[in-house]
C-alpha cells in the first residue's frame, strides 16, 4: 500500500507490503515521521490509502471495514478521550458498541481495572485523569471485546513501569491464545524481547522484517539498536 | 517589548486561523474560498437585522435631532458598544486568561506575566471589534452623513472606533484579574462558566423586558425620555462612563473642543494599559497556578462497578446516550442546546408580561376558535424549538479530536447518524413539556390531540434535525482547543438553522395552500405531516448515502 500527503508530494508510505501471522506479536518500528502510524492510520480505518489493500482476518477493510473493526482494537499514540465521560461510562459505551454480553463485561472490566490498577478512579470523570490513566483506560476499552487483532501506535508511552509490565505480559498471553498484536515503538529493549517479528520503515519504504534472527543475519551487529541505526542512517 | 509584539503577533495568527487560512490560499485554494464563502453567507443572512437596527438609529437620530442633541445617538451606540463589552468581553477574558489550552505551554516559557497577558488581551480585543462594529458603526454613518461631517470626523470616528472597547476591557480585564486572585474558581471552571451564562441569560431577559416594555407606537416619546433632560439614562451613563461623552464631543463638538476631548478620550484609553501590566505581574500567576482540576477520587465497590455493568443496550441508543451524556455535562453546550430551550420560551413570553402579565396573552389563546390553528401552532413550538437548539448542527463538531474513535468502532456510520438523530429528538422533545403545561393551565388539549401535537412536532423536527445534522456532516469543526468553539464559532450551526427555518417554512407554505383551497381540517395536518416527512427524507437520504464517504475523509 502507498499512502502521500500534499497531492503526491510527500511520500508517507511507499509500496510497502506486510504479512502478519496469527499468533505472532509484531514490532514496526522507524525514526520519527518514518510512516508508522500512517501505516497503522491506514490498518484502522482512520486513513485511507491511495493504492493497494489491507485485508484483517480475511476482511478487507475498504469493502468489509464493519467486520475488521468488530475483529480489531486500537490504542493511539495519543489517546484523546471523553473527558466529560466517566471511565465506567466509557467503558459501557464501548461494550454497547461492540456488543460485548453484560456477564463477559462485568467479568473483563472487572479484571482490566485490576490488572492496571484503575479501579479505585473508574467512577471518575476522565477529565481527572492523567496522561497513564488516560492511555490505561483506552487500553482497557481495546481489550473489552477481546479483539482477533490488537493495534496499538506507541503504547508504552506515558505507563508506569508495573502497568507497562501488565501490558507486555497480556500481549504474550493474547498472542498465546492464536491472535495477533501489531504495535509500534521506539523502545528497541522491549521490541527485541517481546516481539516475534519485526518490521523496520523508514521513509515510507519496509527496508527490513523477520524474526531477530533473520535482522541479525542482515547486518553484521548483534543489538537490535545498531541494526535499526545502521538500516536508517 | 520584543517578546510582546512577537507573542501578540502569534497569538492573533493562531486564534483568527490567519496562518492556517494563508496556508489554504497557497495549497488548498478549493478549502480558501468556501471559508470565505461561507463567512459571506453568513454575514448576508444577518444583513436583514443589521438593516433594522440601522432604520432604529436613524429613527433615534431623528427624534434627537428634534430635542437639539443630535449627538446623543452617539453616545448612546458608545454607551451601548462599551457595556456590551464589558459583559461579553469580560466572559471572554476570563476564558482567554484562565482557561486557554496553550497557557500550559506559554507558563513555563521565560516570559513576564504581563506579556502572556498582553498577548491575550490584544486577541479579546481584536474579537471584540466583532461587537463593536455593528453597534457603533451605523451610529457613526448616521450622524456623519446627516451632518455632513467632513474627513476629520471619519479620521476620528475610525480612531474613537479602535479605541473603543479598550478602557471596558481593561476594567472587566482588571475585574477578572482580582476576582481569580481572592476566590478559588479557576479549579472549577464548569461551575463558573455556567455561573456566567446564567448571568447572560437574566441579562438577555432583563434586555428583552426593556425593549419591550417600549408600549407600540410611542418608541419616538420613548427614546425622548431616554436622552432628554439631565436626569435621562443616556447623561447618566455617560457621567457614570466619561469615556462615552469624551468620545461623543471628540466626534460632534467644534473644532478645538473635539481635539481637546479627542486627546482625553485616547490618552485614557492608553493610560488602562500599564494598570493591567501592573496587575498582570502582580496577580495572573497567583490566580493561575495551582488551579488544575483535580477532582476527589470516589472509588467504587464491587457491587456498585456490577450494578453498573449489568445494563447492555444497542448501539444506536449507546451513541444517543453518549451524545446527550457529554451535552448536559459540558456548560457551554448545556446551555446552547438545552439552556435555549428555557430562555426562547421566556423571551416570547416576556413581552406580555411587560405589558401587563399573561393574562391577555392566555386570552388570546382562548379566542382562537380554530382548534387546527392552536394544534398546529403547538407543533410548530416543538419543531421551532428543534431549529432553536444546536444539538444536532454540532454534532460531528462537538466530537472533536475524539473523532478517531467514531471511525475505529464497528457502527457504521450510517448507524452512528441515527443515534445522533435520536439524541436530537430527546433534545427536542424537551419542547413537550411546555405543551403539557400549556394544557394543564391555558387551553385544554384532547387526549388525541395532545398525540397528534407531539406526532406533527417529531415531523416537524424530522427536516429541522436532518438537515442540521447534514451541515455539520459536510464540514464538521473538529480541530478546536476549547469545547465553546465547537459550538459558538460553528458556522455550521447558523447554517444548519437558516435551512432546517427554511424548510419549517416550506411546510408551513404546504399547509397554507391545502387550507386556502378550502380542505377539511385533517388534510391541513395531513399536509403539513407529508411535507415534513419528503422535506425531512431527502436530507435523511443525503446523510446515509454519504455518511461513509465524510467519515472516511474527516479527520484522521
């Protein structure tokens, strides 16, 4: 898929082509401005691409979007939220619309507060809440509906160190059950570590992808970090 | 001084969009000129009021010219411009001061309160003009051309104009400065946002009750009452205002006179500026900092998280309910969309009680013996009372950068349009209690008839919602930093209420031509039910044929 902006002039993705398997926790990564969450933009349906396809779970998501977005969740890089909502509300209202059961609600909502410790401010207007609440509270509206495939565009930003715990260990459980997360970081440690494959753009353009291994075979270094500064120089 | 100029020259880019707007004529010159289009419609479809209001001044100049005081419609128009500004100027210095989004990036830059503050100051007074121009302007072309003043009167009429809402400003400015120095609002900006608007409303009553206590055919005697003699509201205004009198002899005394009080009228105006430069450096951080909202936790028990997860509902009532859930808790739009619907019925209500209670008007109802006019009247209210609410013309605006997530959710946007059109209705149906409440104590209503009222009311609303809905679809204003820009600078809801007006007046036509031609009362309401329904279809057919196309293009 190719994505431009500026009637052609500038380039945001270029002819890139991907494939991510059932199962696999995917790692895209890129300098800043590189296409990421162009690309991601594109997957959720926010952007539409000028070329090519996206197909999710089988679905297109130009002919099909209901059914990927019924099989997908996504967490932007910057989660703005209804402030004047409270986390309960919000997370009623994403229940009701991807029409999760009450009893799998209860149970889900009740085990999300737990696991990143949002509990005690659910009740809350989120307007009150900071930066991590905020990003924690979409999270938790991501997973509600325990979706096929999991998005997220830098999720890692603005967690505290026990939530972003939390949140790499539920991406190897989710992906243990057969789905897929795809996610984009700057945080190369964690990309090495919890990533099955990864995916390197820059300038619009896929210049690399594979597992660890096969990046390693690529170029002569064995950290992910000179691999990534070599690739994008 | 440097920083200054550099920051006020920032801040009126940034809030009269002049960078984005220069950007549009260079790269996107379809996008410049409908923004300039519209600006134009709007501005020709006010032309109208702007037309009565100058016949009002020249009616007053004339009843003034007979007293030998001509000038006094010109104290009167700087009276009326310097009070207006000062109340809604000072509305909005509080939201510029306090509440401004980029207040926690200007803080932290190494720049003196009084820049920051200068910088805001120089963008309320530059929106102010906006109130000034349509008050004092024709107040000025009429007493200019009818005196026939020479240039030097323009020259100073320009001047006067410009310095105008400066010295109000500064005093609401100075007012606000102290009043969030020595109370702890700036943490509870809801409340005080609502505390204003509910002042504006008794204010707009209070306004309206006087305009029409003037009893008909004698607003002549009564605009003599007010400018003749030195105990008249006009002098003592103006000895309560100096700088409104200094203004009227700058712009209608002879030569000498009008340059002495020329220089007065300025040099007060300017000396203002280094009082709120003081106060500034004195009191806007202390008012400012530490007043971040930070609410107490309430958390919740088990039971309660339950009790709350256990309903489940449709998408399509998930989204009215969001809707309605975000309007009643946000006072700018609380008070836009349902606040109206108590001050429209108070206004027109008002006149009568001006004129001696309700009684007459009750009287009035009594007497109509057509009881098709009374329940057509009745269901004109609710559909009236739809064009009077922004709910529905904001709609896609009020979602703002929230939008990402309208687009990521499995409701299609058809379906999402339809919980906007449900939430529009539930607003709307606000209206029936006043019906209700109309029967209970002015003209009883049959059973069937008070159905048949609500019924012809929702058709009614059906075209005013539609169409709404479908002017905020083609352009939606979601790129604001202050939910009030999403309601009072959105084109869209002017718009979508000259088209949803225009088609209440369309059926109106309908049902005029099936009555003129002698029909049987239920074809009148049949008429006027079917012109509803085709006149709100088309719209309704737009909105789902391109719902998904302007989700797909809006936002990102």
């Amino acid at each position: 898929m190719s994505k431009s902006y500026n009637k052609g002039k500038v380039k945001a993705v270029d002819d890139l082509s991907l494939s991510v398997r059932p199962g696999e926790i995917f790692g895209f990564l890129g300098p800043n401005g590189a296409g990421k969450t162009t690309t991601i933009k594109m997957m959720v349906g926010l952007l539409k691409a000028d070329s090519g396809t996206i197909s999710i779970n089988g679905y297109s998501i130009e002919r099909e979007p209901i059914a990927v977005k019924q099989s997908i969740s996504y967490v932007p890089d910057n989660p703005e939220v209804y402030e004047k909502l409270t986390g309960i509300e919000y997370l009623n209202f994403l229940g009701d619309v991807y029409g999760v059961p009450a009893a799998a609600r209860r149970e889900r909502i009740a085990r999300f507060l737990d696991l990143f410790g949002l509990t005690g401010a659910v009740n809350n207007l989120i307007q009150s809440y900071s930066h991590g609440m905020r990003q924690k509270i979409v999270l938790i509206g991501a997973l509600l509906h325990e979706p096929q495939v999991f998005i997220l565009d830098e999720p890692m930003v603005g967690l505290d160190p026990k939530s972003s715990h939390s949140l790499k260990e539920y991406m190897k459980e989710h992906c243990a059950g057969g789905r897929t997360v795809f996610f984009s970081t700057h945080i190369l440690e964690v990309a090495e570590k919890l990533c099955h494959r990864i995916g390197i753009i820059h300038q619009g353009r896929l210049i690399a992808c594979g597992t660890m291994e096969e990046l390693r075979e690529q170029s002569r270094d064995k950290s992910l970090e000179n691999i990534f500064l070599e690739l994008t120089e | 001084m440097m920083h200054m100029w550099q920051l006020i020259k920032l801040q009126l880019k940034v809030s009269l969009g002049l960078s984005a707007l220069s950007w549009y004529r260079r790269h996107k010159d379809k996008r410049f000129f409908y923004g300039i289009g519209l600006v134009l419609l709007v501005v020709g479809s006010l032309s109208p009021m702007a037309w009565l209001y100058f016949r009002l001044i020249r009616t007053a100049y004339f009843t003034a010219l007979m007293l030998g005081q001509p000038e006094a419609v010109l104290t009167m128009s700087l009276l009326s411009s310097s009070f207006f500004v000062l109340f809604f100027g000072s509305i909005y210095v509080l939201s510029a001061f306090y509440f401004s989004r980029d207040l926690s990036f200007l803080i932290p830059l190494p720049l003196q309160p009084r820049v920051i503050l200068a910088a805001k100051f120089a963008v309320v007074l530059v929106n102010n003009y906006i109130i000034v121009a349509p008050l004092f302007l024709p107040a000025l072309a009429v007493f200019g051309l009818n005196q026939g003043m020479g240039p030097l009167y323009w020259l100073a009429g320009l001047a006067v104009f410009l310095f105008l809402p400066v010295t109000p400003l500064a005093v609401g400015s100075a007012a606000i400065l102290l009043l969030m120095r020595v109370t702890n609002f700036s943490g509870r900006r809801d409340a005080l946002r609502l505390l204003g608007l509910m002042l504006l409303m008794v204010i707009l009553v209070a306004f309206n009750y006087f305009v029409t206590s003037i009893p008909p055919g004698e607003e002549a005697d009564f605009i003599q009452g007010l400018i003749a003699g030195e105990r008249s509201l006009v002098n003592f205004l103006a000895r309560a205002f100096p700088p409104a009198a200094f203004a009227t002899r700058a712009l209608s005394a002879p030569l000498p006179a009008a340059a002495l009080n020329f220089l007065i009228f300025t040099a007060a105006s300017l000396a203002v500026l280094p009082v709120i430069s003081f106060l500034a450096d004195r009191l806007f951080y202390r008012g400012l900092i530490g007043g971040e909202e930070i609410s107490a936790r309430r958390s919740i028990s088990a039971r309660e998280l339950d009790r709350k997860l256990a309903r489940s509902s449709s998408p399509v009532w998930a989204i009215a309910m969001r809707e309605i859930k975000i309007l009643i808790r946000t006072p700018i739009y609380l008070f836009n969309s349902v606040g109206i619907l108590v001050i429209v019925p108070v206004l027109l209500l008002v006149p009568s009680l001006a004129r001696g209670g309700l009684a007459p008007l009750l009287q009035m109802f009594t007497n109509v013996e057509q009881r098709l006019f009374l329940n057509l009247g009745a269901a004109a209210f609710i559909g009236v009372m739809a064009l009077f609410t922004p709910g529905a013309s904001s709609s896609f605006s009020r979602e703002g950068k929230m939008f990402w997530l309208s687009k990521v959710i499995p409701v299609g946007p058809a379906q999402q349009i339809k919980g906007k059109i449900l939430s529009s209705y539930l607003l709307a149906f606000l209206a029936v209690p006043y019906i209700i409440l109309f029967t209970l104590f002015a003209v009883p209503f049959s059973l069937s008839e008070l159905l048949m009222v609500i019924l012809l009311g929702a058709a009614l609303s059906f075209p005013v919602i539609t169409l709404s809905l479908l002017a905020d679809l083609l352009r939606p204003y979601l790129d604001w930093d202050n939910p009030q820009k999403a309601i009072k600078q959105n084109l869209n809801v002017v718009l979508g209420m000259v088209a949803g007006g225009a088609a209440l007046y369309l059926v109106y036509l309908a049902g005029r031509l099936v009555y003129a031609g002698g029909a049987a009362d239920p074809f009148v309401y049949l008429a006027v039910l079917v012109a509803s329904l085709i006149l709100g279809a088309v719209p309704y057919a737009i909105l789902m044929k391109i719902a998904d196309a302007c989700y797909q293009k809006t936002g990102t």
